[in-house]
C-alpha cells in the first residue's frame, strides 16, 4: 500500500469521470495529495448525480468510465479510496437481484407479512441488503475485492456500517478479504468512542466538531442563547428539541419499522418502542444476541432506556431472556436512522441559536470545545483516521462555518443588530426563518438567489415546522423566499450587513485558516474535499457539489510554487501545499508522537510532532500576551523560509504569529 499522506475527496459525475480526473493528477501530486478519495464508482442508476444508489456492485459505472478508466486512474502513482455502499442498494428494472424474486428474497430484507422493503433511511427506492449472509457478502463485494487485489484500490470508505445487522461482523470479512485500509462512515456523538473493529479509523466527523468549538468563544453563549430564545420563544435546550423530533420522526416517518419490531416482541409496542430509540443518546448499540457479547459502552448508552421502559431495556443487554434475537438486532438497524432524521435533518433546523455547532456528528448544546478538551482528543486519535472539516454531507463548508462560529466573538453586537434589522423588516413571515437566513448570509455572502432559494426551501422542509416535503405548505415557502429577497435587496440593509461582516469576516477567516492548520498536522490523515483548496463557501447539498473551477486552482498553485507571494485569495492553497510538502519531507514526525505545548497568559493549542520535530500553533483567543514555554532552540519558519530563529524558554506567542495568525515551524 502506497504512503498515505493526505486524501482529496472528489464528487464523480458523468461530466467529471475517471478521464477527467485523470486529468487533475498532476496538479493534485503537486499539491502534495497522495490518494484520490473517489465517491461511489460503482454501476448505479442512470442518471445518477451522486453514486449511491447502486444497483450493480459488480461493475464499475460505465457512465463514469468503466473499470478501463478506473484502471488508468489508479495507474498514475496517487492511490485510490473507493467509496463503498454495502448497507443498501437502489431498486427498480436495473437492479438483477430485485427483479429476481427468488433473489430478491435473499439478498433483501423484505418484511415477510407485508411485503414492505426495509429502507435505507426513509428512501423508499433504496433497499436495505442481507450483508450478514455470506452469499450476498460475497456478491455484492466480489468486483471490490479484486480490485483491491489487484492494488487498483489502496482503501475503502463504508457508507453507513450503522445500517447492518452485524458492522463489526462485516469489517472483519472485509478485511479477511483483503481489505487492509477502511475508513467508517460512523457518527459518534461527543466523548463516544469507536469500537475496537478492524478499521483505520472514521472519515473525520468527530474531529470536525471539535476543532469547530474550540474556535466558538465561550463568552459569547449567554448573548446568543438570550437572542435566540427572544425570537424563538422557546427556551428548551437542544436536547429536549431533539428528543422531540426524534419521537416525532419515530412515530410516522419509522412507524412502519417499528410496527414489524412489534409484530416481533408483542410485549412492546410501538410506542414503547419509538420512545426507547430516541432516548438512546448515541446512534446504536452492538449487541450481539448470536454471541451474546454486551460491551460496557451499551450498558451505558441503556441507561437512560432503563428509566422509562425498564424491561425493554433489560431486553436489549440480553439481561432477560428468552427474547428473539431479530428483535435486538433489528432495533439496533433502527436507531440509527430515527436518531440521524430526528437530529440531523430536523433539529439541527429548528434549534439556531448559533449554526457552526449544528453539524454532523455535533451537539449544538455543547457550546464550545477548550484547549485542554481538544489536546486530549489529539492525543486519542487514530494516527490513520481521516481528518475532515467538509464533506458531501456536511450542513455547511468549513469556511461558512468558521465565519457563522465567529459571531460568538461579537455575540452582544450580532444580538443588538439583529434586533435593529428585525425591527426593520417587521413583520417577518417567520421570526425563525429570518433569523436562519441572518446566520446564513453572514456564512456565505454573497450569494446568488438561486442558490439561496433552493437551501431555504430545503431547511424548511427539514425543519417540518410548517412545512415538509411529504405535504408542502407551497403558500408559507413562498412568503419566506419573498422576505428573503426583500432583505437580499434592500440597499440599507445590505449596507448595514455588510459592514457587520467585515467585523465578523477576518476572524472567521483566520479561525478557518486555523482549522485547516490543525487538520493537517494533529495525528491522523488530513482530508481535502473537492474545492476546498480555496475559500469555498458552501451550503448543504446539493449546493457543496457545485462544480469546481480546477484551472484557476492549477493557475495559482503554479504561481506559488514558482515563488509568488500568497495573497488573501491563496492563503488557504498555500497552507496546504507547504504543509503537505513538511510531511513529506518528515513523515516520522507526523506518524510519532503528540505533545502538548504549554502556553501561559493566553489561550492557543499549541503541540510537537514526532521527536520534537515539528511546532504548531494556532492561537484560539486572549493571546496577545501569550508565551510559549518548552520550545527553546533553533527552528525554521515552514510557511516563511528565511533562516532559522533561536526561540526562547519562555517564547512570546505575538512574534512567531505575526504575519499570518498561526504558525508552522520545524526543527532547524
């Protein structure tokens, strides 16, 4: 397997396939990248704009090139992840094993009473597969596996392993099978840790929240929560808001899963049932009823079932047999998507209090991530997990949220201003939705109206407050996208909004700047999404698939490597490719050891890597005073050049981040 550097995750379509990224290899090898992180590749439905509703797994997708592209693609020198889509497949004429009954049967888990399919999520048309069965394992991984024989493939990533009946049973075949890199698509909620499975690691959720909230300031939480309860008029924190649109998701969108649990154990009901999902506080347990394996980590995620449906509870950590083990197993394939609807794609847009924190894997009522927290998450990482701040799922790119988590360093002013412009626009068709629009602008002005239009009516319809995609209230979406455009157009506004952001906008610029520092240097493996090289600032999908100009990116990596200046516009770029090329230069250092850097008189994560090898700094607030204490000696500036600097036993923070906000020095 090739040395795993840094990944660049790249959105495939038919207009940017195999060939076309054969084309970007040079500019992405310059770039320092060693592996191209592809999204699903194999053969899915025509038409497909995303890959993950495969319907073949046994060939590569003829409309991204055919496993020849594939193949001359992973023959440049830069390896190859593959994406991978094991939990669930697309159905309909194209797919041979769901016209098939007798397959059909086999490869799919179909409800024997109704005929109901289980669903990936609330897709219908996606099916849920039989992994558990060998035979189905084996077909639908048989062209995956070879590929990765034959060394096309270097890695996969495992779209949602939550989904089977047994992930830690699948990964251990996977990598029987030869798989020996395998990153888990799996969301683990703050301070829950990945089960000892035969992975890499995960693709990097837990470290985007984290290094989110160590930029949220503190200070600012008492101002935000008292604007956001002022508009809202709901003062409940996240967690009860959640717990109610996880029931609420429970009781309609999953009622259909919940009533075959209930035809399976008619001692619980679907109301009993439903209520036990959504107090689960992470996405799932792993209980193993064929093995009757409990682990302490379920216990504990149980206890807070055990309060309000005791027996249920006593049932789910195999304490009170006789109980049918498809109950438990089928709860556990559950939970993940009541949690995931519930949260994800409800509560995260309900509860506004401050964006940056609504994001996958996150807890918006965690305000903020200290220094101290954040060494500790360094130290516990995996050395090979992925390390993201974006991805195709993500509510926002890490530049809209590093500027939207940069309000709470202005949180009074940002409160006292909303307050100007909503007396200005009173009154709002919605107090809520005016102020997810105020927080949405400030992540990515400016923004086309089309782009705007097609995120609001898409948060509404999440949100299901008033509105839903099942029944749409056509006559509301419109009186928000109308008050939209009132603002987006309004002279006065766009004046007084605009100079807010330019308060608002260099911090989050320089947060972001941070971010990636850390990404690139904390122990793990850096991720780059498609675009993010330069400032890129997106929304949720489909709006962070947007195609990506690469000329201009291959211009400006060409002018800094031939010895220009970074610019504003190239500071992100810049970072990147320096930092890749110290990796490079010294991979011990960034496969060795994490050690914290006291700092005194300031707040900045500030570490060593490897042998004392590589320092780095990345300065949170109040450091203006700041010293560095145990890095005397003589070190060179990585982002500078110029000659080595004798660094005192007690550094001043303030000389070292002068030019550009961080620092990035290695051992002269």
């Amino acid at each position: 397997m090739r040395e795993l550097r840094a990944t660049y995750r790249l959105q495939l379509t038919p207009q940017l396939d195999f060939a076309a990224a054969l084309e970007l290899v040079p500019y992405l090898r310059a770039l320092g990248i060693s592996h191209l992180y592809l999204s699903p590749s194999l053969q899915a439905r025509r038409g497909s704009t995303h890959g993950y509703d495969v319907v073949d797994p046994a060939r590569v997708s003829d409309a991204l090139g055919g496993e020849d592209g594939l193949r001359a693609l992973a023959d440049t020198g830069l390896g190859v992840i593959l994406d991978i889509v094991p939990n669930h497949m697309g159905i309909g004429e194209e797919n041979r094993w769901w016209t098939d009954p007798v397959l059909r049967e086999q490869f799919f888990d179909i409800d024997p009473v109704t005929g109901r399919h289980r669903r990936f999520f609330d897709i219908d048309d996606l099916a849920a597969l039989r992994q558990e069965d060998p035979e189905v394992f084996q077909a639908t991984h048989a062209k995956v596996l070879a590929l990765l024989a034959d060394g096309v493939l270097d890695g996969l990533r495992v779209d949602h392993p939550d989904g089977l009946a047994d992930p830690a049973g699948y990964l251990a075949r996977l990598r029987e099978g030869g798989a020996g890199r395998v990153w888990v698509e799996k969301i683990l909620h703050p301070d829950e840790p990945l089960r000892d499975w035969p992975v890499s690691g995960t693709v990097g959720y837990e470290f985007l929240v984290d290094v989110q909230g160590l930029f949220v300031d503190p200070a600012g939480e008492p101002a935000l929560t008292t604007i956001w309860q002022e508009i809202s008029g709901d003062e409940r924190d996240f967690a009860a808001v959640a717990l109610q649109a996880q029931l609420e998701q429970a009781s309609s969108v999953f009622a259909s899963e919940l009533e075959r649990l209930e035809r399976v154990d008619p001692r619980f009901t679907v109301a009993e049932l439903g209520q036990a999902a959504a107090l689960l506080p992470v996405y799932r347990t792993y209980v193993e009823p064929w093995s009757g394996r409990v682990q302490q980590a379920d216990i504990d995620a149980l206890t807070a079932v055990q309060a309000q449906a005791p027996e249920l509870a006593r049932v789910l950590a195999l304490e009170d047999p006789p109980t049918p083990p498809e109950l438990i197993t089928r709860f556990q394939q559950t939970t993940p998507a009541i949690t995931a609807k519930g949260i994800e794609d409800t509560a995260f847009y309900r509860h506004l209090r401050l964006l940056a924190l609504n994001e996958v894997g996150g807890d918006p009522g965690r305000f903020s991530v200290g220094v101290a927290a954040m060494h500790a998450a360094n130290v516990a990482r995996s050395p090979d997990g992925l390390l993201t701040t974006q991805t195709h799922d993500t509510k926002r790119s890490g530049d809209a949220r590093a500027r939207i988590g940069a309000l709470s360093t202005l949180a009074p002013e940002w409160a006292a201003q909303v307050r100007e412009w909503r007396a200005r626009f009173a009154p709002s068709p919605d107090p809520i939705a005016e102020y997810l629009i105020y927080q949405t602008l400030i992540g990515v002005w400016p923004i086309e109206r089309e782009r705007l239009d097609a995120y609001l009516l898409k948060a509404l319809r999440e949100a299901k407050r008033r509105t839903n995609w099942i029944s749409p209230d056509e006559a509301y979406e419109g009186e928000v996208l109308a008050f939209a455009r009132r603002v987006c157009t309004d002279e006065a506004f766009v004046a007084s909004f605009e100079a807010f952001l330019e308060r608002v906008r260099p911090e989050g610029e320089r947060s972001a700047l941070c971010q990636l520092l850390i990404k690139l240097t904390a122990p793990g493996v850096p991720d780059i999404y498609y675009g993010d090289e330069l400032w890129r600032l997106s929304l949720v999908d489909p709006d962070n698939r947007r195609p990506v100009d690469f000329g201009a990116r291959r211009t400006a990596l060409q002018a800094l490597r031939g010895g220009e200046a970074p610019t504003a516009t190239t500071a992100k770029l810049y970072l990147i490719w320096r930092a890749l090329e110290l990796r490079a230069r010294r991979p011990a250092a960034f496969a060795g050891a994490y050690e914290a850097v006291p700092v005194d008189g300031g707040e900045a994560l500030a570490y060593l890597r490897g042998e004392r090898e590589v320092l780095v700094v990345a300065p949170v607030r109040h450091y203006a005073h700041a010293h560095l204490n145990g890095v005397a000696g003589g070190w060179r500036d990585v982002l500078g050049g110029g000659a080595p600097t004798d660094l005192e036993r007690a550094q001043p923070l303030a000389p070292l981040i002068a030019e550009r906000g961080f620092a990035l020095l290695e051992r002269a």
